[in-house]
C-alpha cells in the first residue's frame, strides 16, 4: 500500500507540473539550486577534511545540526510542506496511522529536499575518507541524521495544525513562528558579532559545535567523529540521543497525526452581535467602499495578512542588529524606509488570497478600477499608520527629531508607490497560498521559486519607482541637508499618489480583461 501511495503521489506531482509551465519552471530550478547547494556543501566539507581532524569533525556537526534546523523552521518561512502527501488526503485510504507515516516519510525522502539532504548526508564520506572506522560507523548515523530530519518536519507540522484544535490555534501557531523566525536572524548576527569581538573565536566556536553535539540536532552526525578519536563512551550516549530522538519525534507525530485525522474539523464558536456590519457599517456603500470594508476586514482579521505585516514593526529590530545596537546612528534613524518598503509590497497578490471565493467578486460586475483602488486603500488604510508610528518611534529612539520630514516622506512614498505597483501585480499573477486556517506549512510543488521570484520582482520595481522620494530623503538622512528632508516630503507625497492612481487605472484595465483567467488559475490550485 505505501508503494500504491508512493506511485499516486508521483503521478500527482507530474500532473500538477504539467498543468502549470510556471510551476515546472519553479520545480527546476528548485533542482537546480539543490545542486548548486550539493556541490558547494560536498567542496567545503573535502576541504574541511584536508584541514585537520578537529576541522573535519566540527564541520560535519556543524552542518547536521544547520540541515536539522532547516527541516524544521524551512517550512514556516519558504518552502513549505508538500501537499501531495496531506495526511487529509490520505485519510480516506485503507491505511493505518502507521503505514500512513511510513508513507509520508518516503514521500519526504523522495522529494526534492529528501534526496538533496540524503546526497548531502553521503557527503560526509568526504570527510571521513581518511578514517575507515568513522566512515563505517556514518553508514549508520547518515541515514539516521537524515530520518530525523525529515521525521522532525513532520512532527512540527502536524503539532502545529494540531495545537488549538482548530483554525484560530494553527494561525496562532503560523504567526508566532513566523515571528520567531524574524528573530532567529537578527539573534545569529547578535551572537555572531559578539563572538567576532571577543578573543578565541576559534575555541568559542569549537565549544558551540561540541555543544550542539550533545543535542538532538547534532548528536548522530557527531558519532563518527567521537568513535574515530577513540571518545566510545561518548559516542554510544550520542548514538542513544539520537535513536531517542527519532522514537519520540515518531511517538509524537503518531498521535498528534492519528488525532488529527480522526477528530472533525473544528469550527469557530466566535459569537457576531446582531446587526453589526464591522467596517462594511462605516465604509460608503459603493463599489469602492464595500471592496475597501472587505479589504480592511482582511487586513485586520485574517492571520495570512496579519502574518506579513509582523515584518514591518520588526524592520528597525533588523537594522539595529545589522548596525551593531548603534541607535544614535543614522541608518537605525532611517530604518522606518525600510518598513514603508516593505509595507508598500505586501499586496502584490492579493487577489490569491481570495482563492476561488474569487468568483463572487467577479459576480458582482465590478469594475476593474474599483476594485484595485478598494482593495489598495484597504491596504494602505493599514501599513501608513502602521509606519508612521515606526517613524516616529525610530526618530524618537534616535533623538532625530530633525529628520522627520526626510524619514516620512520617504517612507509614504515607498507606501504609496508600493501600492500602485501591487495594483497591476494582483490583476496579473496568483500564486497558490494556504487557504484560510489552513496549516501554516502547507505548499504546492514547484510554488516556492515562483512565489519568491514574483516578490522580488515587484521589490524592483517599487523601489526603482520610488527613487524620486527615497533619493531626497537619504539625502538628507545621511547628509544633514534639511532642504532635502523637506523635498523628500513633497516628493514623496506628490509622486506617490500620481504612481499609486497610475497603478489603479492599469490594473483596473488588466483586471477586466483578465479575471477570468484569474479565476481559471485559482481554480487550479485548489484542485492540487
């Protein structure tokens, strides 16, 4: 039977590339990085294995424990979880939760990922060719150091739909490890840059992998190593680490999976006062209003939009990392472009939040222009105060009170500039998101390249659109012109509303005569 899901799985996979060119493109060039991160890892550890055995035995801890984490925390942020193998899907198959396991377990191994950290994990032999006792022992601790890695992803996913028992407790979890994740960065440059200053970076950081080894990250890819210098008391409490950590993560992914499959889909009790029309009661009853009411609804209540958002308070916490805690300085004073940037982009797809619900708006017979200036207004109803009170609270940190002009000039201009740009980019392209409550870590094969092209490319173009206002203001920011910082106000105001009413008269262009094809492709993705 795992081998009946295994061939349904693959031919599902062929079938969803083949309906979607983009897709495939997606899924080759996710082969094609996976090489290029083969080939670069299987050099580095060679060399590590030319530079002395405690070199050697680090580099391999040091890389078990990175790939480990990745399985785990990838998910959340880039690539998700394949969805072809949803333990949904194959709840209504004759299998039991053990077989069930078993088979998603192959799927992961199988996939992309699988095979990339598998090939990875053989990689090691690179090391350990001058050993033959810690190559023998690998034989062993490769595959296991790979079985936990791919048995932790799925344990963390299936416990974090799980948690809460229904739709609100799975965005709580989405959100708050996609927080957690915004600070994992900044927390890795902190201690990075601490150990830079400090003296005896190579014995702190000899000390920090030896560390890791005793850890259910690294304790199997550190066997090998302990065995080869003669540590065997501590390479069996290694080894016993790690076949502990599998048989837990096992246990736990067994009966949070087995609960999950069994227990019904849990619904919201969340109880609405009668007559209470929420921001449809306040906005004009027009076609722009009632597509702005139902895009601040979204914005302020839908945990897909509030996820983005998390990034844009955080934007100064990034900058103050990167500058070494200087607060004073100028680039934590300026740190609010940043957030009006990264504001300013955040509805590049909107309508795929949508999904096929999609086809109520187009029931409607709503004019293209409405519906991008509804949907925009919606989100800049949100990001301006939002940016505003990081500009001011920046400047206030800073004691630059003198660069506010500058700081929110620059800032609205990106905003207003972002929106006009994802007003044609959402009447253009949809790309497949988790649909409302779903699990956080779900993806469709080959979406991560083309999701994550899609959200640079309109970075681009924002950015070089708003060169007119950000110019001025760094201008002022890092030359201490004042006249500047006053431009920078009136330009990036002036210029931002002109780009912003372009981008809503041809996106609402686009959008009519494009959203049935929007539609067409909404529908695709739900049939995945």
């Amino acid at each position: 039977m795992v081998a009946t899901v295994l061939r349904i799985r693959f031919r599902t996979l062929g079938n969803t590339l083949g309906r979607s060119p983009g897709q495939l493109v997606g899924f080759l060039f996710g082969i094609i990085g996976a090489l290029w991160a083969l080939g670069t890892t299987g050099i580095a550890l060679f060399f590590a294995g030319t530079l002395g055995f405690d070199v050697a035995r680090a580099a391999v801890v040091a890389f078990g424990a990175l790939v480990t984490l990745g399985w785990v925390i990838g998910p959340i942020f880039a690539a998700g979880i394949d969805t072809t193998l949803d333990p949904a899907r194959l709840a209504p198959f004759p299998l039991t939760t053990s077989q069930m396991m078993l088979a998603i377990t192959a799927g992961g191994l199988t996939g992309v990922p699988g095979i990339a950290t598998t090939i990875g994990g053989l990689a090691t032999f690179l090391v350990w060719w001058r050993e033959p006792l810690a190559a023998l022992v690998a034989v062993v601790c490769v595959p296991l150091g790979v079985l936990i890695c791919v048995v932790a992803s799925r344990t963390v996913a299936t416990l974090a739909a799980g948690i809460g028992g229904g739709r609100r407790g799975r965005e709580i979890v989405g959100l708050v490890g996609f927080t957690l994740l915004i600070f994992a960065s900044p927390l890795f440059i902190g201690i990075t840059n601490s150990l830079e200053t400090s003296e005896g970076l190579s014995g702190q950081l000899q000390r920090l992998v030896a560390a890791l080894s005793w850890t259910p990250v690294g304790a199997a890819w550190a066997v090998p190593g302990d065995l080869a210098t003669g540590a065997w008391l501590p390479a069996l409490a290694k080894f016993v680490i790690a076949l502990a950590t599998l048989a837990v993560l096992w246990l736990l992914w067994n009966r949070s999976l087995a609960a999950s499959v069994v227990a019904p889909p849990a619904r919201s009790s969340a109880r609405r006062r009668a007559g209470s029309l929420g921001w449809f009661g306040i906005m004009p009853s027009t076609p722009v209003g009632a597509t702005w009411a139902r895009s601040l609804t979204s914005w302020t209540r839908d945990f897909r939009y509030l996820r983005q958002l998390i990034i844009v308070p955080f934007a100064p916490i990034l900058v103050a990392v990167y500058a070494r805690g200087e607060f004073d300085g100028p680039f934590f004073a300026a740190s609010g472009l940043l957030a009006g940037f990264f504001a300013g982009v955040l509805a590049y797809a909107d309508v795929s939040y949508d999904g096929t619900a999609f086809a109520t708006v187009m029931q409607t017979g709503i004019r293209g222009r409405d519906d991008r200036l509804g949907r925009m207004l919606g989100a800049a109803t949100v990001s301006v105060p939002l940016v505003l009170v990081v500009d001011i609270a920046t400047l206030a940190i800073a004691q630059r009170w003198d660069l506010l002009p500058a700081v929110v000039g620059g800032s609205m201009g990106l905003i207003l500039v972002g929106c006009g740009v994802c007003a044609v980019t959402s009447a253009i392209l949809v790309i497949p998101t988790p649909a409302p409550g779903d699990s956080p870590f779900k993806r469709v094969p080959g979406s991560t390249f083309t999701m994550t092209l899609a959200f640079f490319l309109c970075w681009l173009i924002a950015g070089a659109l708003a060169l007119p206002a950000v110019i001025p203001s760094l201008i002022a920011v890092f030359g201490g012109s004042s006249t500047a910082g006053w431009i920078a106000l009136g330009i990036g105001v002036v210029w931002g509303a002109a780009v912003f009413a372009l981008g809503v008269v041809i996106g609402g262009r686009r959008f009519d005569r494009g959203a049935p094809a929007l539609l067409a492709q909404l529908k695709t993705f739900q049939g995945m």
